[in-house]
C-alpha cells in the first residue's frame, strides 16, 4: 500500500474524530443549558417521589424535552456560527488554532441538526405526550413498559395515519407515472416532503410571529426599563398610589364597613395591581438620571434601527428579485468555507447580519407568546406541566429550524442553505419567495405604524392629563389600554 494513502486516510480519520469531539461538545454545552432551563419552569410536584411510576414517566419525558430543546438552540445558533466562521477563516486563513474550524465541520453541525430536528418532531415529541397521557392497555399488567407499549402502539398508528394522508395528497396532486413510483420510497421521498410541509409551516408561522413581535419589543423593552418622567408629576401619582394601597389594606382587613359586601378574589387582585404599581413608581423614582433620560432613548433608538434596517433589506431584497435569479434562496453545493466573505460590508456586515438574525428570532419568540392563540402556552417558573413544556419544545424547535430558511429568504444573509435544508420543493417557487418578502415587509410596517400611532399619543395624553377628561366611549376603550395599563405601550 502506497504510503501517501496512509497518510491521507490516518489524516481523515484524525479530522473526523477531532469533528465528532467538537459536536460532542458542543451538544453537551447546550443540553445542559437546556437542562437549566427546563428545570427553572417545570413543576416540582411531578418529581416529588423518586419511586414513583408518574415521576419516573416525567424524568424520562424530562430528558427528551431537554434534547428537544438543545436541537432547538442549536438550529438558532447554526446560521450566525457559519457566518462567524467564515469570517474568521477570512481574517485568519494559516493560523494554527483555527484549523478545526473548517467546511466539514460546519457542513457536518448543519446535517446534525437537520437529522435531529427530524427525529424530535416526527418521533421524541409525539412519544413524550402519548407517554405522559398513557396508562397502559386494559387488563394488561401496570407499570412503566405497559406505557411504553402503549404508547408505541399509538405512535405507529399516528405514523401511519400521517403517512397515509401523505400518500393520497401526493396521489391527487401529481398523478404522474413517476409520482405513482416515487410514493412507494419512504426514505427518499416521504421523510423529505414531510420536513419540507412542517418546514414551510415553520416559516409560515414566522411570518406571522415576527411582525407582532417586532412591534411588541418596544413594549417589552420599556416594561423592562425606567422610562424618562417626561410632564409627569412622579411624586404626586407615587402618593396616590401609596394611598390607594393602604386603602385597599384596610378593606381586605375588615377595617372597612361591615354591612358592605366585597368579592375578595377581586379586592386581592386589585391590591397586587396597585402594589406592584407602587413598587414600579419607586424604581422610576430611586433610579438615576442617566439611567432614566439616557437608557430608555437609546434602547428605542437601537430597536427602532434594527427594524427599520430589516425592512429596509428586505425591501432591497425584493428589488434583487425581480432583477436577478441568484437572489433566489438554495442549497450551497460548494461548502468550503472561507474563500469570500457572504456580506458587500465585509465582517461588519457580517456582524450586522449576526444581530439581525438573533432580532429576528427574539421578536418571533415575543410574538408566539403574545399572540392570543398561544398566550396559554406561556411558561411560568416552577409551575409549568410537563405536557405544556411538551408543547413549548415543539413550537420553539417549529421556530428555530424554520429560522435559517426565513433568514434566507428574507434576504438577511447571503449565506446559502447547507445539507438538506435548501432541499425544500417551495424554494424553489418565485412567486412564493416573492410573496412571502412582500408580506414581510408590509405587515411589519402595518404593526409598527399602528403601534407607534396609538402609543406617540398616548403617550401626548398623558403628559398633558388629558386623559383625565371625558372621552367618547369608543375611543376611551381603546386609549385605556396604553394609558391604565402598566407596560402595555412601547412607549411605556
């Protein structure tokens, strides 16, 4: 055997053992990321007896979740640590401690998560709630393989059913000779159409997300900061306020006339609006002056800037399609990386690019959770059921995979698709790809336009306690919500 192809094959094998470390690694950091994470909302009573049949189904689920999650930061992670990488190789192309960062790794991390993403929605997510609901069949022995068989069962049937509508969908739809033979490969055919559907409904669900959820950061953003007093008399409303609360005290306490009945519930409830009120004013109050003229602007002046660069990309991208067919988002055949840079600024495009991407997938994530259809899905700390942590781990990696194709299409990066991700049908549409930029831009700019409208005057009302006077009934609902809510305008 010829000595050189030694070498070359104990070469390959040290890069592909130096890989798999890496994304050992690497999925380890996340999962026990992702651990924290979990443990920080689930509820403890689930896994309160260590012997326990229920307890022992929910460390089992627990685990799965867990590997979910991780998949989930790790599709967030996978398009700016491609894009940094082929930065970095660029700046430092012979450096020594670079070497492992390199087209087969990155190519390698993309197929991972492709697969992984894959195994979580198609198996590990619908085995964990059937095994969670599961008792095992009737008359059979109980215990925890009952449930598994169960559950099991129930997944093969759920496997068959989602196959067999796939398989008459495809029939009605293309009824070619060569769509007929293509029906009968699952691997080829069925597991790629499936991903592609759950893919586009992903980006359609970005879609909808992201344009609320860039409006409503302005929201969350000011509910999470000291905003400037701008007109308002702080000390005389912190007096009110404090007033108030004692009031509401000495009524819950019975201090009040006994011949007067009171809903407690609704006393209770009012008592901690008006004390978390007060709390709120004595921030506003104690902060400094730099952190309460200088911290609120800058935060809105930076959020409004990534949006309005977003839209303004976008809106060029839209441009770029009409005139050139290599603006069409695809898959990267080529994945040696560091020969050009993916960005006309550079590494500061690059960054640029990096930071609209996580905007993005933060401002999709705020508007999943304050879209009225899955405001119930909200977890809260140390009081959230496994079978609703089931159901944030779907929606999240729903999200996250769909993440690189949204950026992509969208035109916020140039960095095009690696391994089977650039392999969806609906890409290769125009008029979808067209479509969908062109709602992008114009639902953004509707939401922003109509949040900015009603919280600039709001915002003029009350500074200037106009909204003490009387005001028609259809118009006093809808001010009421940016003006008496605590936190519900951007401007707030």
């Amino acid at each position: 055997m010829d000595p050189d192809d030694v070498s070359v094959r104990e070469q390959l094998f040290h890069n592909r053992v130096r890989e798999s470390i890496i994304c050992c690694l690497l999925f380890l950091c996340l999962y026990i990321l992702s651990y924290t994470i979990i443990t920080r909302f689930k509820k403890n009573a689930d896994f309160s007896y260590d012997d326990s049949e229920d307890a022992t189904v929910n460390r089992i689920v627990l685990w799965l979740c867990t590997f979910t999650l991780a998949v989930s930061v790790g599709a967030v992670l996978l398009l700016p640590f491609s894009i940094l990488s082929n930065e970095i190789l660029l700046s430092f192309p012979e450096n020594y401690y670079m070497q492992w960062l390199n087209g087969s790794l990155i190519h390698g991390l993309w197929n991972l998560v492709f697969l992984f993403s894959n195994l979580s929605l198609v198996l590990l997510m619908p085995f964990a709630y059937f095994f969670t609901e599961s008792e095992g069949f009737a008359g059979s022995k109980k215990g925890v393989m009952a449930r598994v068989y169960e559950t099991s069962v129930m997944l093969l049937l759920l496997t068959l059913l989602v196959l067999g509508i796939v398989w008459v969908a495809s029939a009605i739809l293309d009824n070619s000779a060569a769509s007929r033979e293509s029906l009968y490969d699952l691997w080829d055919y069925y597991l790629p159409y499936l991903y592609s559907c759950i893919s586009l409904f992903g980006v359609l669900l970005l879609l909808v997300c992201t344009p609320f959820g860039l409006s409503r950061m302005f929201s969350v953003t000011g509910s999470l900061l000291v905003k400037p007093r701008l007109l308002e008399d702080l000390d005389e409303t912190l007096n009110c306020t404090v007033f108030e609360e004692a009031a509401l005290s000495a009524k819950m306490k019975g201090k009040a006339s006994c011949w007067i009945n009171v809903d407690m519930v609704a006393l209770k409830k009012q008592f901690l609006t008006i004390k978390a009120r007060r709390l709120a004013l004595e921030m506003r109050r104690k902060a400094s002056p730099w952190q309460r003229n200088l911290c609120y602007p800058l935060a809105m002046l930076l959020l409004l800037g990534l949006t309005g660069v977003s839209v303004l990309i976008v809106c060029f991208h839209v441009l770029e399609l009409l005139i050139d067919e290599a603006a069409m988002p695809r898959g990267m055949e080529d994945h040696h990386l560091g020969k050009a840079s993916f960005s006309v600024f550079g590494s500061f495009g690059a960054a640029v690019q990096v930071i609209l991407i996580f905007y993005l997938m933060v401002s999709s994530v705020v508007g999943f959770y304050s879209s009225p259809f899955f405001t119930r899905l909200l977890p809260r700390k140390q009081d959230t059921t496994m079978t609703k942590i089931i159901g944030n781990c779907v929606s999240l990696l729903v999200l996250s995979s769909a993440l690189p194709v949204f950026s992509r299409t969208l035109g916020i990066t140039r960095f095009d698709l690696l391994g089977d991700f650039g392999r969806f049908n609906w890409l290769r549409n125009f008029y979808i790809v067209f479509l969908y930029n062109m709602l992008f831009a114009g639902l953004t700019t509707m939401c922003l336009v109509n949040k900015f409208t009603w919280a600039v005057q709001a915002e003029l009302i009350r500074a200037f306690g106009l909204h003490k006077l009387p005001l028609p009934v259809s118009r006093s609902r809808n001010l009421a919500k940016s003006i008496t809510i605590s936190g519900s305008s951007p401007m707030q």
